[in-house]
C-alpha cells in the first residue's frame, strides 16, 4: 500500500512537470493592446451597481498564463486543459445586491488574440492540477 502511495505521487509529480514544459513553449499569441478599455466594459455590463467601483486597481501589465476549460468544453486555442492566454490582474470594491460595499475583489482576465474571453476570481490559479496558471502577486 506504501509503495501504491509513493507510486501515485511520483506519476502526480511527473505528469505537473511535464504539464509546466508543454506550457512554458505554448504559443500565447499576440498581446492584448485593448485590454484596459475590455476590463472595464466587462465591469460596466457585470457589477450590481457600475458607478459604486471604488479602489480600482490594475495590478499587473499583461503576462502569460493557461487556462483550464474542463473535460467537456474547448478554449478559444481549441484545447480543453492549459489554454494558452495573456492575463491581466485587478483589484476594486462596488455594491452587492444589498447596496453595501464588497470587501476588496481580486480577478484575473484572460485574453486571446486580443479579445476577452476568461475572467476568474482570486490572485492566483492552479486548483485544478496545475493546468490554470496565473499569479497577481508576482
């Protein structure tokens, strides 16, 4: 059962390197150009309330990451695991549907031949394995 275990981890440890080559050669395309004025369309049509934002913070400059899309659904580069994007990170608070303020919102917006096509919560990826790679801290 040990050796089961030790086995496992090993193919585990392998498979997330295996996965990070792969990812470092992926073509990601062009970088966005239109990026800020796509962030804050989205913000515009996806908030309670569009004039509350407060605190908005673009945090990083477009940098390249993956996403992941699930078993069952293919990304924009047509793959369903480790789509290769730019990503850009934000941070801002705006009104919830009870009219008071959120604590401070992270996301992360992917992007794809110049057009928004992912936006994920949080400051960093890789819950899923590896295949979603993004950190807003660096």
């Amino acid at each position: 059962m040990k050796n089961y275990i030790i086995m496992l981890g090993l193919i585990v440890f392998l498979s997330s390197c295996a996965s990070t080559t792969s990812q470092q050669v992926a073509d990601h395309g062009p970088m966005p150009i239109n990026y800020e004025e796509a962030i804050q369309i989205y913000l515009d049509r996806n908030l309670k309330d569009p004039d509350s934002l407060k605190d908005f913070a673009i945090l990083t400059v477009p940098k390249k990451g993956h996403v992941n899309y699930g078993a069952f659904t293919k990304g924009p580069s047509g793959k369903t695991f480790s789509n290769a994007m730019w990503y850009v990170c934000i941070e801002y608070r705006a009104k919830n549907s009870f009219g008071a303020y959120t604590g401070l919102q992270q996301k992360a917006f992917f992007f794809y031949d110049n057009s928004l096509e992912q936006v994920l919560d949080g400051m960093r990826g890789g819950g899923d394995l590896g295949n979603t790679v993004y950190n807003c801290y660096q």
